[in-house]
C-alpha cells in the first residue's frame, strides 16, 4: 500500500525562554518544560508564554518552556534534553507514566467545563462516507502515532468494527503532525477521512464556518485526560508542591484568571495517574502494548 509522508513540522524546538535546565535533586533555579504540537506551532507558543511567565513567578523557578516538532519525539527528548516536566497528551502521558515514571500534577478545565476529552473521527457531507464499510480504500489523515484523539482511537474504532489489518484498510494514509491540519487535510480534499481531539475541532469550529458547513462527525471515543502537567518522579518535592498549588489556585485571583482566559481555559484540576485509566482501555482496544509500543511516526 502507499503511504504518503504526512504534513512534517520543522524538527526545531520552538524555545519561549533561554536555552535548558540542569536535572538537580535540590530546588532548582530553573526548569525545561516540554509542550507538544498539538496545534499550530505559533498558536501553542501564544498560548504557553504567559503560562511559563506566571509560574515562574509563583514559583519562584525560572520556567522554561520548548515547543517540541513531533509528538513522537517527546519521550526520547524528556531524556536528551534532561526535561523537567512536560504537558503531555493523554497516551503520550500513559507512555511517560509507563516507562519514565512521571509523576502527573494538573490538567486544565477548558471552555466547556471538561477537563477531558474525546476523539472524532470525520469525514465530508459530500464524500459519500458514512459507515466503516465506506471507508475501504479512501484516504485518511491521522495526527500522529502517539496520539490518542489522533490514532488510537481510530484504530480501537476500526478493529471494533471488525477491521484487523488497519494498515491495509485504506487505499492510503498519511500524519498531519497535528489536529488542526488533520482537519484542514479534510477541509481541502486532501484526505476523504479524518482523526483528531474535540476541543482542538470545536475550535476551529468557531473560526472557520467550512467546518459545520462541510464536515460531519461519524464517531466520538471516550473520554480521556486533557494534556496536563507531568514532572519527573525525582524533582524536588517542594517544588512539585509549588507548581500544582499555582496551577490549582490560578482561578482564585486576578491575574491567574487573567492568564487562563488567554489560555483559553477555565481552571486547573488535580490529575493522579489513575486517570489515565479509559487511555489505557482504548490502547487495549486498538491493540497496542505500550511498553514496547514503537510510536515514530513513518
């Protein structure tokens, strides 16, 4: 079958503050803090630079934040790059929580009062798709290997439905490296079929009228943690404490809700690894074990 190479993001970190931190038992001064490219690079740098500037201050810890190229990269680089922490999505969290032990803190309650959230899977009103049995041999556009709205749950999808052999199911498929481009892949005829997380569809939703105009939702997965903080398990405790206490009490002032609503969230919430409970269903539905999982994108 061909595979098409996907939309590739530049392999750059987009760095929002001076270059990197030191792995150190004791308090840090400072901490590198990964963000995945969820969205468009720019889009993500707007939305964190405010967030990194108001923890370093609460925290007293210079918070330094890197806009990672890939999803898929996000574990090799947490060592390479001696990260601190990271907000994960929620499988490549499941991952971090499995082979790097880190220890998840917060995770942001967005517009719609949801501190999850769910995959669509999408298609045009005028493709003609409307059941798996239609998509045999189309085009579809996932985000990336290490995404749960973006693969994961397609593939626990199909194989519901009773298609095993996903990699030979379509007559091509490609990686659009984030959701906002899995959608626009749909948008523009570039794909038949598409994957990606609600909050970054109902987004683009409200932006661009061609979404509700021309889209159609066929299927919705179950709920999952919205992409939250996770630190290394040997990270100073005090300031573990430190930075979930700021996250937690950010709607409690001004300034913090200031921040969120530019974040476009509402609050943050507490996040135990528990939580990553319904990932780690979905990942045994699309058949996949995680500790081995081979998650680069090809």
């Amino acid at each position: 079958m061909k595979r098409i190479a996907g939309v590739i993001l530049i392999f750059l970190s987009v760095a929002l503050f001076p270059p990197q931190a030191v792995y150190s038992q004791a308090s840090p001064k400072k901490i590198l803090i990964g963000i995945l490219p969820e969205m468009n690079v720019f889009k993500q740098k707007h939305r964190f630079k405010l967030l990194g500037e108001y923890l370093s201050k609460k925290t007293g810890v210079t918070i330094e934040i890197t806009i990672l190229s890939k999803y898929t990269n996000i574990i090799d680089r947490f060592h390479t790059q001696k990260m601190d922490g990271a907000f994960f999505g929620s499988f490549t969290g499941a991952l971090a929580i499995r082979k790097l032990g880190v220890v998840p803190l917060a995770r942001p309650v967005d517009l719609d009062n949801r501190s999850t959230y769910c995959g669509y899977l999408f298609v045009r009103k005028d493709g003609g798709i409307r059941t798996v049995k239609d998509m045999k041999g189309k085009k579809m556009a996932y985000v990336d290997r290490a995404t749960t709205a973006g693969y994961v749950f397609p593939q626990a999808f199909l194989r519901k439905n009773g298609v095993m052999d996903t990699d030979h199911f379509f007559g091509e498929y490609f990686f659009t490296g984030s959701h906002d481009a899995a959608i626009d892949a749909v948008l523009d005829r570039n794909a038949d079929i598409g994957a990606a997380k609600n909050t970054i569809y109902d987004r683009l939703r409200r932006e661009n009228p061609r979404v509700d105009r021309e889209l159609l939702v066929l299927a919705k997965s179950a709920h999952v943690p919205e992409n939250g903080l996770c630190v290394r398990k040997d990270l100073d405790d005090a300031l573990k404490q430190k930075l979930k206490q700021a996250l937690l009490e950010m709607d409690g002032e001004t300034e913090g809700k200031d921040v969120l609503r530019k974040f476009g969230a509402i609050r943050f919430v507490a996040t135990r690894a528990e939580d990553y409970q319904p990932v780690f269903q979905l990942v045994k539905e699309a058949g996949i074990v995680i500790k081995p999982y081979e998650y680069l994108s090809k």
